[in-house]
C-alpha cells in the first residue's frame, strides 16, 4: 500500500490522527466528484433526500474532522462533494479514502462522467463559467471550454480509475437521482453488479466496464407488433426466448461473467459495470439485462439499469 500523504499546510493537528475509538465503526461516507457540469449539485441533492447529512465542496483536509464531529453528534450517513475547485487538495484525497476503510468507516467513491459533447452543451445553457476556464486572447470561448473540460479529466484521472462512475450524459435529474440512491444502497458488501441496457446509436455508456453487442440477434422491431414494445413485455420476451442464438448468447455472457467474477471479486472492486447494447436500446438489450440480472441476484447484489427507456420523459 502506499505511503499516507503528507498533511497539507494548514491542516488542523487532529485531522491526521486515526479515528480509533470514537464512535466512527459503521458510519457510511459517500464521496461525490466528477467533471464539472456531470451533476454533482443533483447527486447530493438525490443523497440528502435520501438520509445523508451532505456537504458541497468541503476540503478534503478536513474530511476527518467532519466525520468525527457529525459522529459525535450521532450522524451515521454522510455524503460530500469534492471537485477540482479543491486541486491541490485533491492528491490526497484517494490516500485518505483508504486510511478512513482501515479504520472502518464505509467509504464509496462515486465518479459523475458526461461527454465534452453534453457538457458543452449544459454549460452554454446555463451561461455558468467552467471553473478552469479562463478567455482566450482571439476570444475562442468554445475551445476555452473545450480545453478547460479536457484538463479536468487530466487533473481528476486517478479519482475516476479508483471510483464507480455515472454516465450522466443522456440522464434527466429524475434518472440520476434514481440511479444514485439504487447504487447507495445496495446491500452487498463485496461486489454490486451493475446490468445496463444502451442504444449503440447514441454512444457507448462512459461507466462500462465490460460491453457486449447483441446487434447480431434477431430485432423484434421488425415485427410490427412487436415494435411499440419493449424487452421487459411478455410478447418481446417470448419471441426472444424462441430464437436459438438468443439462448446461447446469453449462456456464454452468463459463463464468462461467473468464471471471472471471483476475480473481480479478489481484486476488491466495489462495483462491475455490465452494459449490453443493441441499435435503440429498447428490445433486445433490455431483455439481456432483465435474464442476466434474473441468473445472478442470487450470487450477487444486482442492479438493473436500461438507459434509453429510463431517460423517457
């Protein structure tokens, strides 16, 4: 394991020293970061919702200090977010996350990713400043942002390889909110297993790890009854099940993912992210994620997500 980081200047005498002894066995801290712009403002507002006590943008040089003093006050859930307005905190943080699971405080690092393409896109609506961004001297504003967006990602890199990341670029705030609290709380103290449906039409998620294209299977769409369904209906799944090649693509995923479970597993990660994609994200890619999530909730704490039809109005 690596050496702790040093404190930073200015760092209270306290904030150091192991929370042994004082009450913090069993409280749970939930990290939000992410890129600017990714919907952090939501995710804390979705946590407080849900039982947190949350605080935005706190240093985190003084993380332990929070935690120590809301335990005292009896707080058992708390959440905050950190983003690149605290950079030169930042190198520490991912040193601290695992000295404060040493000493058994729950801590979950939860990334918010979108496309440069979605941020643009929300930052020129709110007319909000990126905060890296600075004018250019030819007075480029939309490649200053560009370029601000791009350096982000650079400065928060080793936090999004360490953390579970949201694709938040084609979710409403409902979407998120819900997504989050699901992923909060599921109960599985190993490893959750995310299934996710997507429409390859309109991007690859940006928080899967593993990907798989069932664009080769049959397409109820082309049943005329079949198209104003969806995978989770009874029809689209019995048409399904009735194709060969079907049954045996879900098998062999189901196969791979139990023989290399374990090591995912050993590897300590929190969290797998599975997304099973087909052309619109309705039929075919839902009914996969529906039977996998079906074959292994009893192995594992499950979580189901389909995309497209969860971002419909």
């Amino acid at each position: 394991m690596n050496d702790p980081a040093p404190p930073l200047p200015g760092t209270p005498a306290d904030a150091t020293q192991p929370l042994t002894d004082t009450g913090v066995a069993g409280r749970e801290v939930v990290v939000v970061t992410g890129i600017s712009g990714s919907g952090k403002s939501v995710a804390l507002h979705a946590l407080e919702d849900a039982g947190y006590f949350c605080v935005d943008n706190l240093p985190p040089e003084l993380l332990r200090d929070f935690i120590r003093v809301e335990s005292s006050h009896g707080v058992r859930k708390m959440a905050i977010a950190v983003d690149v307005r605290t950079a030169g905190s930042l190198p520490h943080l991912l040193p601290l996350i695992d000295q404060l699971r040493a000493e058994g405080v729950d801590v979950r690092s939860v990334f918010l990713n979108a496309t440069t393409g979605a941020l643009v896109k929300r930052f020129s609506e709110t007319r909000r400043p990126h905060p890296l961004s600075s004018p250019l001297d030819d007075g480029d504003s939309h490649r200053a942002l560009v370029e601000a967006i791009e350096l982000e990602r650079t400065l928060l890199a080793d936090l999004h390889d360490r953390s579970t990341v949201l694709d938040t670029s084609q979710l409403r705030p409902a979407q998120l909110r819900l997504w989050l609290r699901e992923l909060v709380n599921a109960t599985d103290s190993r490893l959750t297993l995310v299934f996710e449906s997507f429409a390859f039409k309109y991007g690859v998620p940006l928080d899967a790890d593993m990907v798989f294209d069932v664009r080769v299977l049959p397409n109820p769409f082309y049943i005329r009854e079949l198209r104003p369904l969806t995978g989770r209906d009874e029809p689209v799944a019995a048409y399904l099940q009735e194709q060969p090649e079907v049954g045996e693509m879900i098998t062999q995923i189901e196969s791979f993912l139990r023989r290399w479970l374990p090591s995912f597993e050993d590897d300590q990660r929190s969290y797998l992210t599975v997304c099973i994609g087909c052309t619109g994200g309705q039929h075919r890619s839902v009914y996969f994620v529906e039977q996998l999530a079906k074959r292994f909730s009893g192995r594992v704490a499950t979580l189901r997500r389909h995309r497209e039809l969860d971002g419909r109005a």
